[in-house]
C-alpha cells in the first residue's frame, strides 16, 4: 500500500469515527406497558404514575429501555398483553393461565390482604374462616378472594369498588371489609373524613399476594426484558435507591 493510499484511508477514518460521535449512542428500544387504576400502587392521577410504576420505569430505564406506561380498564390491559399489543403490564399477580401468555419478573411489591371491622364490632385477630361464619363479609365484583373463604362458608356482599365496601362498613351493612392494607389507608384518608380513625384492620393478613412486572410473551426478547429488568432491581436495593423511591410515597419499603 502506497503511503498516499494509507494516509486517505487513515483520514477516512477519522471522519468516520467523528460522524459515529455526532451521532451519539444508539437509540433506546421503546417498551409500552399497560397499567390500570389501583392507587396508592399506580394510577395515572399519582406523581410519576404512583410507586410501583415509578420503581418499574426507573429500573427499566436502568437497563436501557425508553418507557411509556398507558393507563386503561383491567380488562383492556390484559386482553392487549396476551395479545401483545403492549409489550407488558405493570402490578399483575400470578396465575398459572397468565404464565402461559407472560414472563414474570421477580416480586416488584406484596399487597397485604386483610379484613377490617368498625371500631371494636367484630373479631380482634384473623385466625381461620371458619371463625369467620357468623361476620357478613364485604368483597369487591371481580377480585379474587382468598382461599377458605367460600369453602367455609362464609356470607359475602359484592360491590363494584373498595371505597364502596368501606362505606358500608361505616354505616354498619356489612360487619367486615376485604380489602388491601394500603388501599384501605389511602381511601380511608381522602374520602372517610372523622371516621377514618374508626376503620380496625385485623391481624394477621387473609393473604399476600405479590406484584409482578410481566412482559408478553408475543414481544420480541421478553425473557430478556425481564432478566434485565430483575438485575437492575438488585442494584437498585444494593445502593438504597429503592428505599429513597419507598420513603417519598411515606412506604416502610416495598
């Protein structure tokens, strides 16, 4: 190779190397995730669409993803998640059906499944269902209710909602309420005024059931979304970013 030769190739590759740097780094694929209204968890009336969405995004957006998160019906989100229509949802709970269509990614959160009572009326702890029998139990239309509840025969009122079921339990139609331990605290505070102090949550929980990012399985390198997705939660418990995210929202952890 003639030196003229060497020296054109050479200055051809500074201008290569130049455009490669104006052009900066690659850009980053883009998810959309489907998530309902379920505050104080996600909603899209929260900062930041609430704290598991905000943990969800942060984490992905560690790993290198853009993110969108749409609001919508349950029933919506799910449907377009199995058929991949979105690439994932945020906050769904585990079902052998649903792992035929997702990948799950590690616990994100827990909900506490618990009963709760009008000041004094009713039991003092959760022991079993059975103990249950003689209470009128308030559950929400479509939720799935804890194992040992019908079985032991337990009388339930369904409602459309969880602040409807508190309600009732204010004016005394039901004597107990099933319902999430931080659903119950954030609708309690904003809609039940004075009688928010009466509203006594049982212990022990009913249930725990924890929350989970899935990402379908109709999306390209879903199960790597999810590896990834779980490695930069590990590091964000590891530097204490998970908790700062828990403490802004007033939570103990997630």
């Amino acid at each position: 190779m003639s030196m003229r030769h060497g020296r054109v190739r050479f200055l051809l590759m500074i201008v290569m190397a130049i455009a490669l740097l104006a052009a900066g780094p690659a850009q980053a694929r883009k998810l959309m995730l489907a998530a309902t209204e379920y505050p104080p968890y996600y909603s899209e009336s929260l900062e930041r669409g609430g704290p598991v969405a905000e943990l969800t995004v942060t984490a992905l957006r560690n790993a290198g993803y853009e993110v969108e998160v749409r609001f919508m019906p349950w029933a919506r989100a799910l449907r377009l998640g199995e058929q991949g229509k979105v690439d994932g949802l945020i906050g769904v709970w585990r079902s052998p059906e649903r792992e035929k269509t997702f990948f799950y990614s590690e616990p994100v959160v827990s909900n506490r499944i618990v009963l709760c009572r009008r000041g004094t009326a009713g039991p003092e702890r959760f022991t079993n269902w059975e103990a249950i029998r003689p209470f009128m139990v308030g559950v929400v239309r479509g939720y799935a209710n804890p194992e040992g509840l019908a079985a032991a025969g337990v009388r339930t009122e369904a409602v459309t909602d969880d602040l409807q079921n508190l309600r009732k339990l204010m004016a005394g139609h039901i004597d107990l309420a099933l319902i999430d331990s931080r659903v119950e605290q954030y609708l309690s505070r904003r809609h039940l005024g004075p009688s928010a102090a009466l509203v006594d949550c049982l212990q022990p929980a009913v249930q725990e059931h924890p929350q989970y990012l899935v990402v379908s399985r109709s999306t390209t390198g879903g199960d790597a979304i999810v590896a990834a997705f779980n490695e930069q939660m590990q590091r964000l418990r590891r530097s204490g970013e998970l908790k700062g995210i828990a403490g802004r929202w007033g939570w103990g952890g997630f």
